[in-house]
C-alpha cells in the first residue's frame, strides 16, 4: 500500500478508499500492510512472551464492573473474562522491530488522515502505549470498546 504520498496518485486513491470503507463500517482492514519479510520479523514478539504477564480479568464491554441498577440483559450488567498472556510497552525492547512501527510518524500521518483528524497524538501512558497481546491455546481476547479515540491493532498468526 502506498501511504508515502497521500495527497496524489496512488496514495490519494488509497487514502480516499480508506476513508470510504471506515465511514461505511466503522472500521478498515489492510491485509498484507506489511511486506511477509516484515511479518516474519515482527514475530520475534514470541521471544519475549516468556517474560510477558498472564492477565486474566473480569469486565464489562465497557471496560468497567457490572452494573446492578440495570436490567440483567443490558449490557452494563454484563461481565465478561478476558485472560491473555501480554506485554506492555515498558517491556518490549526499543530495538525491536514492533516498537519503530508503531512510532511512526508515516503510519501515524495516515492513520490520522483515514479517520479524518485535525491532529492524532500516539497514547502517553508508558504502558498502554503499544501492547503485545498473545492468545494461547486457553486465553480469549473478550470484547470490549476501547477507552481511547482510535485504535489500531496489528494482528499477526504464526
């Protein structure tokens, strides 16, 4: 995908699809993004998941705890297990590939235009900042909404 030149040829084209699709479905997926080399390279997550926390936790979609005062079919009185093996930022090394992606100012610049932001500021919490978040053979990821403006997750299978 050409994301180097978004405001003419094939980038603009790019970009005006991106746009189109996330105002019709809220949401917009890229397979292939990234070059299989690069994907490959980013899997060295594996070889830090040894240090990485199991995090099991008990929330409602809305990243809070059960509501009594609501009916027992709204969604507020509704909690859900998230259990995951996951690294916060503070523990993915600087020198590995995962972390100059997600600080891009390229990648950033065109995530901000697709969602049609006058500015798009990376999370500051030295934590929540970039997360690696491992489902193993027993973990599920629950749904949920994220508590920040936009998101974007890179999934990767291997």
């Amino acid at each position: 995908y050409s994301i180097d030149d978004l405001d003419q040829g094939e980038g603009a084209v790019f970009l005006e699809q991106c746009q189109q699709h996330i105002e019709q479905n809220g949401w917009c997926s890229f397979e292939g993004f990234l070059h299989p080399d690069a994907v490959v390279a980013l899997t060295e997550a594996k070889t830090l998941l040894p240090t990485a926390e199991k995090l099991t936790i008990k929330r409602t979609i809305y990243n809070g705890v059960a509501d009594s005062s609501v009916p027992e079919n709204d969604s507020r009185s509704q909690e859900y297990v998230h259990s995951t093996v996951q690294l916060a930022d503070d523990q993915i090394p600087t020198e590995t590939m995962i972390k100059p992606l997600y600080q891009s100012k390229k990648l950033t610049e065109f995530v901000r235009r697709v969602q049609k932001k006058n500015q798009l500021y990376p999370v500051a919490d030295e934590f929540q900042g970039l997360n690696i978040v491992s489902l193993q053979a027993d973990n599920w990821h629950a749904w949920h909404y994220d508590t920040i403006e936009c998101v974007v997750n890179l999934a990767i299978t291997s």
